[in-house]
C-alpha cells in the first residue's frame, strides 16, 4: 500500500476539534446572549448546540479524566443556563467554559 498523497497537518486532531468547538461555542454563547432578535438567538443556539456536540465526540478521544469532568460540567450548566438564563447560570457556565479552555 501507498501513502496517500497529500499534508497530514491539514488533518484536525481530535484536540484541535475539541478546542475549536469549545471556542465556537464561547463565541456563539456571548452573542446569544448580547441579541434580542429571537431568530439570531435561535442561530446561536444551534451553534452552541453542534458545538456541545462535536466537543461531546471528540472528548472521549483527547481529554484527561478531570477535563472529561470540566466538559461535562458546561454541559450541565449549558441546560442549566436554558431553563433559566439568570446572572447565576450565566456566571457559572462562563467560569465552566473558561476553565475547560485553559485545561486544554
């Protein structure tokens, strides 16, 4: 067998996925929360979302157990934050989120 043509560093790592789904989700989080307009929150929302989604997947594959912990934490504190959007939740989920990206 050949090797496939081709930049093996243009290939995402699971990390560099985690890492740019934590900063998508922080971004769109921070937007979310500065619009009023009902269907761009509803944009952020589903990209926060898929964000969760892609850090969810690639987690398993690339984190430590005590950031595997902090992943799951911002989980929580994200359904925490969307059933009740108060300073409190938002607090927390930012501290969550901060700490995670620092972990990476």
């Amino acid at each position: 067998m050949g090797k496939i043509d081709g930049d093996d560093s243009k290939v995402p790592t699971y990390k560099q996925e985690f890492q740019e789904g934590v900063d998508l989700f922080d971004k769109s989080f921070h937007e979310y929360m500065n619009t009023k307009e009902p269907h761009k929150k509803a944009k952020f929302k589903d990209v926060m979302d898929k964000a969760l989604d892609v850090m969810n997947k690639s987690a398993q594959q690339c984190l430590s157990e005590e950031q595997q912990k902090l992943n799951d934490e911002v989980h929580k504190d994200y359904e925490a934050y969307l059933k009740s959007p108060n300073k409190e939740s938002t607090e927390k989920l930012e501290k969550d989120v901060g700490d995670l990206k620092k972990s990476v």
